[in-house]
C-alpha cells in the first residue's frame, strides 16, 4: 500500500495543484469573456478605441458613450492616492520595523492592519460628514478667495469649493491604501538577514546608512510589490469614491470639483440603465476596468522580476 501510494500519490496531488491553478486561469478568461461579450453591444457600435477615447457620456438624448472622462478619473485619483500615501506608508514600515519598541510596533501593526479591514462604506461616510465639510471651509473656501483676490488666473484650474470633488476622493483613497504598502514594506524589510545589518555595522555605518545601504536596497522587492498592490486596490475602489467625488464626467476636471472614475460610474448608473446600449456601456467600462487591471498587474509582475534579478546580483 505504501509503495502504490508513493508511486500515485504525488501524481495526484500535482495534478490536483495544476487543476485548480487552470480553474483560476479559465475564471480569468471567463470573467474577460463575458464583460466583452456584456459590452459588445457598446463596443460594436463605436469601436473600443472610439469608446475608451470617446468624451461625451449623455444616455438620454444623443445616446453617445466615451469612457475616457472615467479612465483619465480613475489614473488621476489613483496615482494620485498612491504619490501621497506612498512616503507615509514606507516610513511607517521602517518605523515598526526598525526603531520602534516592540510595544509600539505591536499597536503600530495593529492600527495598519486595522485599517485595511475598515469596509470602504465606512470611509466613504466618514468623508461626506468629516473631511469634505472640513476641507471646504478650512482649505477650499480660503484657498479660492485667495485666488479670487490675487491670482484669478488659478480659478478655472481650482473649481468650485464644495468640499465633494477630486481632492476629497483622492485624501480619501490614500488614507485607504496606506496599510497594503506600509504592510509588505514591512514585511520585506523584517526579512532582511540579520547579517547584513552586522556588516554594516562593523563597517561603521550609522543606523540611517544601515538602513539605506543595507536594508532597503533587499528589501525593495517587497516595497514595490505593496506600491503595486495598493495601486490596483485603488483602480478597483467603488463605493468611498463614488461618495465623495462628485460624479461628474466633464472634463477637463478641476482640483476642488467633481470627477468621476470606471468603479464610480459603474455603481451610480448601474441600476439606472434600462436601455440596451446603456447597459452595455456600462458593462465595457467595466471590461476596459479588466484591462487597466491586468495592465498594473502585468507591469508589477515585470519590475519585480527585474528587481529579483538585480537582488541577486548582489548576493
């Protein structure tokens, strides 16, 4: 009985892995297939090039769909989530990995972790009662008169200070992805072997030079890999934006005014969509949000390859 099941055995539990790794592949394929064939209806009549260029979004009199007021919001917002949560998140990592007590790095870890299991919603509400009316009347309202007084030129690029608009949505999402980068940050800089850290030192290196001569450089792997992690978590986000952008799909966008990203639309007209060919923009947005997807992901899987190859260069 032992001989037949070291002879069988891991056969089948290879062929059982490979299995479920092409059942994650086809659902892959299957999911792309339907969004395609949802949104064919959109995608036929103006071409996708045509409707990932196309401007004008009007499902009630001129039946015309272009999705890119949504692709440019989603870039937009995104990138901009992930410029101003990026430096925060790395120092918060190096802070808990490196300097901190071991007491306030637990509550550190904890917090961070904490935050990345808020659900969306909650930050979304926060954002409407807290930060837009605070942002309004502290930031916006000031800033624009300011501007009305000393340098006019500024408004169009500005907006009009509702507190509900591009920068709310962007504040919001980059408080969201903090904890995914500031966690494999973490994580990668907490397994650099101890060794390194010991040359370092017995070169006379101080504790910053450790950190950036001997730590990060092994552990940029791991930092890129959260930045990339909470980029995608950023394209995908629906509900917190949706609350607080504005959904407004003229372009160009403004600072203080509202936009509008793929998820946004998405979830705001969704249930609104009674005609054939709106609802069929709708679904080759969301085809078009699976190809933004697999493109950050592809890229992420590219650099960290890069960046293997050069890690072990080094070593």
């Amino acid at each position: 009985m032992r001989r037949l099941y070291s002879h069988f055995g891991d056969r089948l539990f290879a062929f059982f892995l490979l299995l479920l790794a092409l059942g994650v592949v086809a659902l892959a394929l299957l999911m792309a297939y339907e969004l395609y064939r949802g949104g064919s209806l959109a995608l036929g009549r103006f071409g996708l090039l045509g409707f990932a260029l196309g401007r004008e979004w009007d499902p009630v009199v001129q039946k015309a769909f272009g999705a890119w007021p949504y692709i440019l919001g989603t870039f937009i917002v995104s990138f901009s989530a992930l410029f101003l949560s990026f430096f925060p998140a790395l120092a918060a990592a190096i802070f808990a990995a490196e300097y901190a007590p071991r007491w306030l790095a637990q509550i550190i870890n904890f917090l961070l972790d904490l935050m990345a299991a808020v659900p969306s919603v909650v930050y979304g509400l926060w954002g409407i009662f807290v930060l837009a009316p605070w942002l309004r009347d502290k930031v916006q309202l000031p800033l624009y008169m300011w501007a009305a007084e000393h340098l006019p030129g500024l408004l169009p690029l500005l907006g009009v200070p509702t507190g509900y608009g591009l920068m709310t949505a962007v504040l919001i999402l980059a408080s969201m992805i903090v904890p995914y980068t500031a966690a494999l940050a973490r994580d990668a800089i907490a397994l650099v072997p101890k060794e390194h850290r010991e040359a370092a030192y017995a070169l006379g290196a101080t504790r910053w030079e450790v950190m950036r001569l001997a730590i990060l450089p092994l552990a940029r792997g791991g930092i890129i890999a959260g930045a990339f992690l909470a980029l995608a978590r950023a394209v995908g986000e629906t509900m917190a934006v949706t609350m607080v952008i504005g959904n407004s799909h003229k372009l160009p966008y403004t600072l203080f005014g509202g936009a509008a990203t793929m998820p946004s639309v998405i979830a705001n007209e969704f249930t609104e969509a009674v005609e054939d060919l709106h609802l069929s923009a709708l679904i080759a947005v969301g085809f078009l949000l699976f190809l933004v997807s697999m493109l950050v992901n592809s890229t992420a899987a590219y650099v960290l390859r890069r960046q293997e190859r050069l890690v072990k260069g080094v070593l």
